[in-house]
C-alpha cells in the first residue's frame, strides 16, 4: 500500500514536469514554426519520463523488501492464510516461550555456580599443592598417592568416569562383588539396603538422598532440553512446531548404584505421554581426590568416664555385669567411676553386698588365685550377703549407690545418677546391666565424645536367644564364647538409642530426659531427637566391643498402645534370626520328613 502512495506521487510529480517541458517545447516550436518536430519530441519525452518512474518506483519496492524485519520461516503468519488463532493460542506461545528462557536462565545459573566451584576448588588445590611444597622441607606430606591427587582436577575427575563401571562391564569373581542398583521415581525409591524403616520401599526420609535425586532429575531435563553438540539425539517438535520441552512430569524411571572409591552412577528415563520414543540420560558424580580437615592430638589419659546403670531387680545380672565391669574397668582401664541409681527397697542389700564385693577384691586376685575366685565371692555375697574381707583390703572406691525407693524408670534413674556426680566436668556412659563392653569400647566413647560439639550414639549388637542359637548343644557356651558378630548369632540393633557417651554440660543444657515418659522405651528416642535439632554433631556408628546379651523381655499390661508395640516388635527381633524362626516354624514338617527317610532306610534295609 505504501508503495502504491509513493508510486502515484511520484508519477505526478512527473507529470507537472511533463507539462512544464510541454509548454516550453511548444513555445519553441511556434518560435521556429516546425509543429511536427515539436509533437515527436513531446511523445518521445512522455514516455522516457514514464520509463523512469517506473524504474524508481521498483529499486524503491526492492529497498522496502530488503530493509523488512526478517520473520521465521517455519511460522504462518495469522490472517494471510486464513486461519484463524484465538487469544488461547498467544497465550500458551508466550508460556511456552516463557518457560523455555526460564529453563535457559537456570542452566546458565547452574553453569555459572559450578564453574565458580571448580574454580575455587582448583584454586584450593593450587593452594594446597604449594603449601605442600612449602612444608616438604619439613617432613609432612599428602596423604594420598599421585593418582588420588593430580595436578588438574578435571583430569582426575574424568578418570574416574573412565575407572568406573559405567560404559564397559568389570570383570568379577562372584556374585558377591556385583554392585547392585536402586530405582527410584519422582516419589519413592526401592532399596536393597532399608535402614532404620525396614521398609524396601519409601519415600526419601533422608534430606540428602531427597535433595540428591531431585538435583540428578534437574540435571537430566537441562541435558535433554540444552543438548550438546556431541549429543546422540535428534531434535524434535510439538504438534504446533515448537521445541520439545520436557519437565518432571516426563521422568519415568531411574537407577543409581555407588562405587566408594569412584562415584555414583545415575541411569535415568524419560518420555512424553503422547510419543513412543524413550530418553535416556547418563549421569557420574565423580568422588574428589581426599583432602585433609584437620590433624590432631587427643589425650585420653586423664578423661574419666562415669558409668551410669539404672537397676530395679535382676540381681543375678547385675553380678554378670559386675564380672564384665572388674575385667575391663578396674583391672585393664582403671578410669572408671561407677553409678548404681537403684529402684525399691527389694534386693538392694544384695545389690551393696556385691559392689563391695567386687571392690575388695585386688586385680592381682585374679591373677594369683584365678578368676573363679571372683565369682565365688560375687554368688556368696549374693546368697549369704555377709562381709567376707576386711576394709582394709579395699582397693576401688570409684563408686556411688544411689537408693531410690519409687517405680522404676529409666529416664529419671539417668537423670538423678547423672546430677550426683559434683566434681566437674565428665564423661559419662549410660548403661543397662545386659550390656557386656571392651575396653577398646571405653576408648571410642572418650574419642567420639567432645564437650559442646559431639555426642556418641553407638550402635550395639543384640545377641539372640542362646537356647535358640545354639540348640544343637546341650549347654550353651559360655557369653564370652558367644561375643561374635554373626547373622545367625544377632544383629546390629539400630532402632536403639539407649546406650549412648556424652558429657555432663551437654546432657543439663539440652534438658536430660523427659520425666513424662515412663516404663519401658520413649524416653531414648526423645532424648535422641532433642540431640538432633541442636547444633551438637550425632556420631551414630557400630562398635564391635558393645553387645546386648539376651533376656527374656516382658510387656507390661500399663504401657501405652504404642510403647506396647514397640515392646513387642523388639522382643520378637531379640529372640531369633529369620533361618532360626524359620526352623521353629517348620519343626514338625522336618520332623516329619526325617521320619519317613528312616522308615524308608529301614524298609529297604529289611528288603
């Protein structure tokens, strides 16, 4: 339309100057009288000035086309063919556009924080690297070989790749050295190893496993909807020609598997509802070479534990646990104090009788007479509770009785043994009469445990039913014969927090147990979680110096529905493993079958 205008003005433009160059020529032509000569000259004139137009009017129309805003080749323009697209149409294109630079504007932010961590790592380890240089001189170097720590990280971390079982297979000896996988999808994850739920399927607890997969699922998306140039993947559009774009909601499936001295792999999937074709995106976390946190010296020479024991009863175990405590406290670690915090009148004289038993006795005794000779003392103590030695012959004094005539309950019997020590600060240790400790454990408890920064939760083995365990004998062997770490034997009792070192400071800052919770269980797993939301580091490992010795467990009819519950599911895991009870189940089918393989041998032997 804009260039009919600017045609029409210009031909009229040259119109005027037709007319005046008319004038002028016939003017001329009068002048010279030749009126033929002077109308060829008009006609011939006319039609050069049109030509002319013309040809200005198409370098113009050449120009506007050339200057025009260049549009997508692959779009329709709306109107020109006549299709009509409603406000919803824009709508989404403008979404769709919108999301996409979203998309972009994260990757670019992603990009940018990793590059700022590569940076600084490699700027740590350039660091690191002349720090060791420095101090050769001195004596001090990596720990670690060459391998473990190259010059240039990114080199490292791509022979990790490469060592890893990631894109050619390893051979192995068994099936034993196979490292499996676990699946996971946008909401749970199927595992082999169930942890403290017991359940093969759940939804991330774990803050770290949680935020872990949400990352890895983010990362494929920003490889699928940014491919490389070196990427194996075509390119492919919607329904209305716009780029595929995938999201979340895409992601099928994944598999993850972790080799400890590699990294973790990611296999993941992911696929439109409306398309048949699958994505597949591989993904290595690969671990760093070590690097040092700290190096230091700690002494324990001088760090004393005081041992707190809440007791009601059982005075027969308490005479085992006493065994257990002269070995190792008295005789091998000698930096033990002892707290007996002791419910009821019934069975305490007996529970004195054996303390000063033990006390009396030297640790050359055992030496010198045998070990026999403690245990004669601790039983006649027991039976007879009479005073067998003197005063005179008493060489441990480290420790205290604390008499408590109430029902028993746990939390307040480690609570009142914990505030009876007032000589400072100390390490204490609290303990159940079922508990038989190394002195290798009391070392662990002084090296895990830091005033105002750590507390040490170990994880103790349970030892199942010794009549169950071992009834192929006739009598069970000895408990120091049954200290091993077995399936068949126990099992790692991970859904206990009683048994656990920390220091005085820690446990009266953070509020000691809860009075509220009484009888059996509650009152650890509280005390556990309000360690949890401070700022204090939990260390929860298994030790193999800490066992529990099997007791027949009792629920009692006052403990609520859930305390119940819980009674029940610990005794049932503390009675035997699952080939054991497995064994008790089928015991009259077995019989059964060896029965018919005697008569059978008897039959064919009488034939």
């Amino acid at each position: 339309m804009e260039i009919l205008i600017l045609f029409l003005l210009f031909y009229n433009l040259l119109q005027k100057v037709l007319t005046s160059k008319e004038l002028i020529s016939l003017g001329k032509s009068r002048l010279t009288r030749m009126p033929r000569r002077g109308l060829i000259l008009q006609t011939r004139t006319h039609w050069l000035l049109l030509g002319l137009a013309l040809l200005c009017s198409l370098i113009l129309f050449l120009y506007l086309l050339e200057c025009a805003p260049q549009t997508d080749g692959n779009a329709s323009l709306p109107g020109i063919i006549g299709e009509n697209y409603g406000k919803e149409y824009y709508q989404a294109l403008l979404q769709e556009q919108e999301e996409h630079y979203q998309t972009r504007a994260t990757s670019l932010k992603r990009q940018i924080a990793q590059l700022k961590q590569e940076l600084q790592e490699m700027s740590e380890k350039m660091r690191s690297l002349q720090e060791r240089k420095n101090v050769g001189a001195n004596g001090i170097s990596y720990q670690g070989n060459k391998e473990q720590a190259p010059s240039d990280l990114l080199e490292f971390l791509h022979s990790q790749i490469d060592k890893a079982e990631v894109s050619i297979g390893a051979k192995l000896p068994s099936e034993y050295g196979v490292i499996p996988f676990e699946s996971f999808t946008l909401m749970k994850v199927f595992q082999l190893e169930m942890g403290l739920t017991r359940h093969p399927e759940e939804k991330p607890v774990r803050k770290d496993k949680r935020d872990e997969l949400v990352e890895v699922i983010e990362a494929g998306l920003e490889v699928i909807n940014n491919p490389d140039e070196d990427d194996e993947q075509e390119d492919e559009d919607g329904p209305l020609g716009e780029k595929l774009i995938f999201n979340e909601n895409d992601f099928v499936e994944g598999y993850y598997r972790t080799e400890k001295d590699k990294g973790t792999q990611y296999e993941l999937f992911f696929k439109k509802a409306d398309l048949m074709e699958y994505r597949h995106v591989t993904l290595f976390r690969p671990f760093g070479p070590l690097m040092k946190v700290k190096s230091e010296m700690i002494d324990i020479t001088r760090s004393v534990i005081n041992i707190i024991v809440p007791l009601a009863g059982r005075t027969e175990a308490f005479a085992q646990f006493m065994q257990n405590f002269r070995d190792v406290c008295i005789h091998q670690d000698k930096r033990i104090h002892l707290t007996v915090v002791y419910f009821g009148k019934e069975g305490l004289s007996k529970v004195k009788s054996i303390l000063e038993s033990v006390a009396r006795l030297a640790p050359s005794t055992c030496e010198v007479y045998g070990c026999w000779r403690l245990w004669a003392h601790i039983f006649s103590a027991l039976l007879s509770e009479r005073k067998e030695l003197s005063p005179s012959e008493s060489n441990f004094h480290n420790y205290t009785l604390v008499s408590l005539n109430e029902e028993f309950n746990r939390g307040r019997g480690l609570n009142v043994g914990a505030r009876a020590w007032d000589k400072g600060e100390v390490l204490m240790f609290f303990c159940d009469v079922d508990i038989y400790f190394s002195a290798e454990f009391l070392n662990s408890c002084r090296l895990n445990a830091e005033p105002g920064k750590k507390v040490f939760y170990p994880v103790v083995f349970s030892l199942y039913n010794p009549a169950i365990v071992y009834a192929n004998l006739d009598v069970p062997p000895p408990v120091e014969q049954q200290l091993v770490h077995k399936k068949d034997s126990g099992f790692w009792r991970d859904f206990g927090f009683g048994m656990t070192c920390q220091y005085q400071s820690d446990f009266l800052t953070i509020g000691g147990f809860d009075m509220e919770v009484k009888g059996w269980g509650g009152e650890d797993v509280h005390l556990y979680r309000k360690y949890l939301h401070s700022d204090l580091i939990v260390i929860r490992t298994p030790v193999p110096g800490l066992f529990h010795l099997w007791h027949e467990k009792r629920c009692a009819d006052e403990l609520t529905p859930e305390q119940y519950r819980m009674c029940i599911q610990s005794k049932a895991m503390n009675e035997a493993s699952h080939s054991h009870l497995g064994m008790l189940v089928f015991r009259e089918e077995i019989e059964t079958h060896l029965h018919k393989q005697a008569y059978r041998t008897n039959s064919e032997a009488v034939g």
